[in-house]
C-alpha cells in the first residue's frame, strides 16, 4: 500500500483537527448548548481552511456515537456528563478522526473510564507495525480495558481512512480474534476504543442528524447535485444545509444513509478515546498528537 500522494496534506487536516478536538473539549462546559460546541470545533476547521469530514458528534453518557444536533437543538450540557468529543477535519479529501472524552464541569466522577479509553488507544498505538496483524492492535485495546475493570465497545471499531472515505474498508476491532488482516506501512488508520461499564455492546437508537450520500444522486434536482458535490460521499448534517436546500434533500432520500445514534445495550457510560495515525516504517506515527 503506497504512502498517500499529498501526505502533508493528511499532515496538516491532522493538525487541524487535532487543534479542534481540543477547541470542543474546552467549550464544553456545564451550560453550553450542544450545538453551539459543535459550532464552535467546525467553525474552527473552516478558519484554518479545511472542512469538517463529518459532523462533530458529540454524544453523551450512554450513547457512544453519532449524536450531533440538529439545527434547532436547545439541549443544555450539565456538570457530570460524560462527552465524547469526536471531530474530523479533511483538505481534499485527506481525512483525519480524532476524539476526546471530557467530563463536563471537570469532576472526577468518571476518571477511570476516561482513563481505560485513554490508556487503550495508547496501548493500540503502540501494537502498530508495518505488516503487523491488526489484531495484536485490537489484543492490546482489549487488555487495556480490562485493566481498569471495564469492557471494550465490541461492535464499535477503528477503519483504516483514504481519500474521501472515512471508513476505507479495514476494520481495527476493539476486541480480539476478529479480524485476519495485516496493515502496511503507508496506511492511514483510525485507532478508536470505546470502554464501557455496561454490556460492552451499543445498539442502534433513534435515526439521528448525520447522513451520507450513498452515490452521486445524478442531475436530476440541481440542489441535491450541489450538495453532493459539495459533501460527496463524507457524512453530513442538516445544520449545513441551507434552509431552502432541506426538502430536496429529504426527497433525495433514497441516495442518502441515515445514522442511527449509537447507544449502549445495557445503559452503561461510554469513555471514547481516538487518533489517526499513519503506519511508519517502524510504528505508528500519531498525526492528530496536539503539540
Ligand atoms: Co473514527
């Protein structure tokens, strides 16, 4: 697998959403709407002159993915919620994903749990190496959790990223023995346990705001062309969309995936820790490290 032509580019959308992740979790403070903390991490991509590479999901205590508000949403954060704050930041396609648990207010209620999601994505970087299996990736992930007395997001993995495609076809479990694959130096992967004091499993919930083009809807309704041009096939949100643009878009539905918030099965908190990294000679090169 060769290295990506424009690796500075990767670099760079890396270094942006790495400044983004960082934006989020300061803003989220008990009080601040949801919305306006997403608003706050993209419009910080947009003024370093990349695009989100999907909405910012910020999902709270028992959902573990793929909540990001709606245009009209008032919901309020409060002291003791566990956020994840997961950002992506693309230039040309050249994608980074990265996040970040925070509990809100700064307690320290949850800090074992921030703490097992932490440690394993550190434990998952280091078991990268060129035409290394990914499941030594995903034995440390898993061991690491267990450490700290909880249990890995089974059916929540990592993905390997390439241009345009945030999930490029390899997957990194967070649990042993399910995958066969090896990486190769010049890859770029996204490392993302969950850790969780429930079930260790999430469950699809309420159809939420991201969607995603599933092909080119064609030329048929030129808004709906526009804003596949604009998007392609990277996951967006309705906030994005300008009012107008909204119903052709709901029209366009059959072109379109829908995510479903992701929610743990048995009403346990969720602890995400992320980062894209790039498979090096000798190991993993964590592009989305913040200075
Ligand atoms: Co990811």
């Amino acid at each position: 697998m060769p290295y990506p032509e424009d690796l500075d580019r990767w670099r760079e959308a890396c270094h942006i959403a790495a400044g983004a992740r960082e934006v989020g979790a300061r803003s989220a403070v008990p009080g601040a709407r949801r919305i306006d903390v997403a608003e706050a991490v993209e419009s910080y991509i947009r003024s370093h002159g990349a695009e989100p590479s999907f909405p910012t999901n910020l999902s709270r205590n028992v959902e573990a993915a793929h909540y990001t508000p709606s245009p009209d949403d008032t919901e309020r954060l409060v002291a003791g919620d566990l956020l994840k704050v997961d950002v992506g930041a693309h230039l040309d396609g050249a994608i980074a994903d990265t996040a970040v648990t925070v509990e809100v207010g700064g307690g320290r209620d949850h800090e074992r749990l921030r703490k097992a999601a932490a440690d394993a994505v550190e434990a998952g970087i280091a078991a990268v190496r060129p035409e290394g299996p990914v499941d030594e990736i995903s034995r440390a992930i898993e061991s690491a959790i267990h450490r700290h007395g909880f249990k890995p997001v089974a059916n929540l993995t990592g993905h390997s990223i390439e241009r345009y495609l945030l999930h490029a076809g390899i997957s990194i479990p967070n649990v042993h023995g399910m995958s066969p694959e090896v990486l190769h130096e010049g890859q770029v992967v996204a490392i993302e346990p969950f850790a969780t004091n429930g079930a260790g499993a999430i469950v699809e919930g309420a159809f939420g705001n991201i969607f995603r083009f599933r092909r080119d809807p064609g030329a048929g309704d030129p808004a709906v062309a526009g804003l596949f041009s604009r998007f392609r096939t990277l996951p967006f949100t309705l906030r994005w969309v300008a009012p107008p643009l909204r119903p052709h878009l709901l029209k366009a539905r059959r072109h379109l995936q829908v995510y479903p918030v992701f929610v743990e099965r048995g009403g346990g908190l969720v602890a995400q820790a992320e980062h894209t990294v790039l498979v090096g000679p000798r190991g993993a090169e964590v592009l989305t490290r913040t200075a």
